[in-house]
C-alpha cells in the first residue's frame, strides 16, 4: 500500500513565492504516490474568510484540486492562523475537513490528529485568546463584516500576537507531555501527529522501547518538512525547490 504523507505549518504568504513553489512541486510530485495527504494547519498565514482568496494563492488551489481529481484524498485540520477556512475553499479544492483532534487508521496504527496549539495548555493567554476567536457566532460576525474591516482586524491580531510571543519563554509555547499523554489515552492511539510548535522531532512519551510517539512536523519557514508513514513507521522528509 503506498505511504501517506503529512504536513503543517507551511505558512504560505504572498511574501514568500518560493515556499509556494516548494509546495506546488510537492503537489504535483511526489504526492500524486500517497494513498492520501494530511494537512494539520497553517497551510496559510493568515485567512480572513473564503471570499477573500488573494489571487496569488491560486496555483496552489489548483494543485490541491488536481491532486484530490487525481483519486488522492486530501484532509485539513485548521490551524491557529487559518481556522476560518469554510466549506467553500473545500469544496473548491476538494478537501476534506477534520475536526481538531481527530482520530484516524494509518497503516495498522491508530493515531490522533492535531494542530498542536490545544496541546499547549501553560500558555493559558492563548488558550483563553484561542476559545473566544473559536466561538461560532464570533466567527460568523466576523465573517459578515466588510473586507476591509476584516483585514484590518486580522493585522492588529497578527501584530499582537506577535508582541505576545516575544515576551514568552520557549518552554511555554510548547506541547505539554501531560496533555499529550492525556490526548493519547483518550483516544486509546498509539500515535501522535501535531504542528504548531516548528519543532520537528520524534518523541517517545513513555520510555525508550515503548510505542507510543509524539511528532512533530515542524515548519516550512526555510525548507519544506513532511513525514511519510507506512506499515514501517514514520520517515521525516524534507522537500526542496527543483
């Protein structure tokens, strides 16, 4: 059966062609072999509603949609920056929306599915910022208001943040193993798979020898990063410009 692969955290943005290129490549490469793509977030910077697509986005829209016509099914799991993505950029791409977490079978295992930001529970700021802007009718105000007011919210919200993360300290912003093994239990999982941190690594929670994993994707801020997943286990990737 052919690997599925996953990854987070891309961030696209109109200031950074060359992480889209990346992406593309990735889309229309080697993703076309997966028995199917998982997205777990920030796939965007930043997303203020699904009519307000900026139009240099539209290359990876259509290599996400080719993709999923080509028999290759595509998931999203939103992230903190891109959770107002709705069912119209679905169905325009063709993917598929989980919820955060989720609980899926890859390749013999059970594993659990998250962005990761809900995993990051000493960060009680974020987590109180994150339940008022995940409020439904929060989320549909906003979503009613004009273009113009949406993004300038959206900025002073990105500038914010921003400030708040300079003033943190690195261990704050992290997964919390407790809730991470409290997310495993739950679940009854063996793994699991998280972005939002840009730490990419391979942890085991329970000891060496034990089974059960945390993984982190990490970003692409500098390269790309994937992890492939067979009836072998995990295989980070990182993927380059042609």
């Amino acid at each position: 059966m052919p690997a599925t692969l996953l990854f987070s955290d891309v961030h696209l943005s109109p200031a950074r062609p060359a992480i889209q290129d990346i992406l593309i490549g990735l889309l229309q490469g080697e993703a076309r072999r997966a028995a199917a793509v998982y997205i777990l977030g920030d796939l965007f910077e930043y997303w203020v509603g699904d009519d307000m697509v900026p139009p240099e986005f539209t290359p990876v829209l259509d290599a996400v949609r080719a993709l999923s016509a080509a028999g290759v099914p595509v998931f999203f799991q939103h992230g903190n920056r891109d959770f107002l993505i709705g069912a119209a950029l679905a169905r325009r791409c063709g993917l598929h929306l989980l919820p955060d977490p989720a609980v899926v079978a890859l390749h013999g295992r059970r594993v659990v599915l998250t962005h990761g930001d809900l995993l990051c529970t000493a960060d009680v700021g974020y987590q109180r910022f994150r339940r008022v802007v995940h409020h439904r009718p929060l989320q549909r105000l906003f979503l009613a208001l004009p273009r113009a007011a949406r993004s300038r919210i959206a900025a002073g919200l990105r500038a914010r943040t921003q400030r708040a993360v300079q003033g943190k300290p690195a261990a704050v912003m992290d997964v919390d193993p407790v809730a991470a093994r409290a997310l495993l239990d739950r679940s009854h999982a063996d793994w699991l798979i998280h972005g939002h941190t840009h730490r990419p690594a391979i942890h085991r929670l329970d000891g060496a020898g034990a089974g059960r994993l945390r993984i982190d994707l990490g970003d692409w801020y500098r390269e790309g990063r994937g992890l492939w997943i067979d009836e072998d286990g995990p295989r980070p990737m990182t993927f380059l410009a042609d």
